[in-house]
C-alpha cells in the first residue's frame, strides 16, 4: 500500500452507500483519479467542507495494487474562490470548465498544465467583475486547454500548409475544428465557413489574453463566429454533451 498526496481539485462526487462518497479529482503530481471516501458524510474530521468543486486541496490519499480505486483519506482546503460562490453566472462558467476538464483527461495521463490551467481560471474568475471579461477569461481557457491536448484549431495560418495570414485575405475556416484553410488546401466538397476579420482578431486575443478594443468585444456576430471555430475543436476531443453547457446558454455564453 501506497500512502500519497497532491494538490487537487474535485472534478465530480457520487454517492456510494449510506455513507461513503466516490470522488473523481485532478491532481497536479498524478493527473486524474478516482477514489473512495469512507464515511465522507459523517466525518468532517477528515472531509470538512472540501468534498466538492471549486476548492484546490491538499488530498491524503492510499492505492493498492490490482485496485481501480484510490483510498481518500484526509483532504484540506488551500484555496477558495468566494468571488465564484456568490455569482451564479461565475459558478456556470466554472462548472463548465470543470466538466470539460473531467471529459478532456484520461485517468493515468500527465495532467499538470491541465491543472495550473483550471487553477488559474478559477482564479481570474474569482476576481473578475464584468462578464465580458469573464468570457475572455472563459475563450482563453478552452483554447489553451485544446492546445494543451494537441487539438487547438490553427489562428496563424493554413493548418494544412502553414500559409500564413495577411491583411485583407479571405479567410475560411474548416467546419470539423482544424482552423483556417487556404484556398488552395481546401478540399473539393469540402465544408468551410468564412471568418469575418474580427472574429480572428478576437480568437487571437482570447489566446494570447492581449487587451481587446472595447468595440470588438461588443461585435455579436465576430464573438458568434470565434465561439463556433472553438466549439468545432472542442467536438474533436469531447464525446458528449456537457450538461453544464445548458447554463451557459441562458447566459448567452453557448
């Protein structure tokens, strides 16, 4: 028997039994895992209040050879985001991005830039006041997180030949998440969508997190099309619907 420990995040909780708790967290030393934590409804000890997401923990933790599920013993919370817990538009936007991450990772993967990258979401999400800024905050982490997993769409040119960009090009994007398509590598029958020039202006921004003209976060239609380019990417490496998308929705978000 192993006895370990990392810094982790709750990314899902089932109950198991009367009293023990299923808990699914992403820790920053072993990726994701799964683990049981006996008697976490009646041992606040041991649990507190840290069963549950939006709290980076420090996780006590035991493994066995030949079993699936890790020991929970002890958690203690490090870090809270109050700014999160009284806004219901932040805590949308969080679970979102909680629920992508569960479905991004796979048990056993090296998860470490996944886990700063949610860390420091939760973070500029907590203290951001307006939520334009948090949809920038939002843009920034799904495409870091494509990126971080090898599937984030192509902003700088041609994803086929590297053609790059220029001022005044007509830029056509691929409908199956890969980026903007030159002319002369878009196949015949192909699917594309032309991309309006703010929309690549705002894709970049969101990437690279440069400030963005007021009235180019105001543009609907190039904040639509930037949202689709990545929600193409997205579908690539998801294999379900995110029921937290639902709320995001109604917050004009998705």
């Amino acid at each position: 028997m192993k006895h370990l420990q990392t810094r982790a995040f709750v990314l899902r909780t089932v109950d198991y039994g009367e009293r023990d708790t299923i808990v699914t967290l992403l820790g920053r030393d072993c990726g994701r895992f799964s683990a049981i934590a006996r008697s976490a409804k009646t041992s606040r000890r041991r649990f507190g209040g840290g069963l549950q997401p939006l709290r980076c923990l420090q996780a006590s933790y035991t493994t066995r050879p030949q079993r699936e599920l890790a020991t929970l013993t002890e958690v203690k919370v490090v870090v809270d985001y109050p700014g999160i817990e009284t806004d219901l538009e932040k805590i949308a936007l969080a679970c979102y991005a909680t629920e992508l991450v569960r479905e991004v990772c796979r048990e056993g993967d090296e998860a470490s830039a996944t886990f700063d990258l949610l860390e420091d979401f939760y973070g500029h999400l907590s203290r951001e006041s307006a939520l334009a800024q948090a949809e920038v905050t939002l843009r920034h982490f799904e495409l870091r997180l494509l990126e971080i997993h090898g599937a984030a769409p192509s902003l700088a040119g041609c994803a086929r030949c590297g053609l790059s960009t220029q001022a005044g090009d007509k830029y056509m994007c691929s409908r199956v998440g890969d980026g903007l398509i030159c002319s002369g590598c878009r196949h015949q029958g192909e699917a594309v969508g032309v991309l309006e020039p703010n929309a690549l202006y705002l894709l970049r921004g969101y990437l690279t997190l440069e400030p963005l003209a007021a009235a180019l976060l105001a543009d609907a239609s190039a904040r639509m099309q930037a949202r689709r380019v990545i929600e193409a990417s997205l579908a690539q490496i998801i294999e379900r619907e995110l029921r937290s998308r639902a709320m995001l929705t109604t917050l004009g978000l998705a």
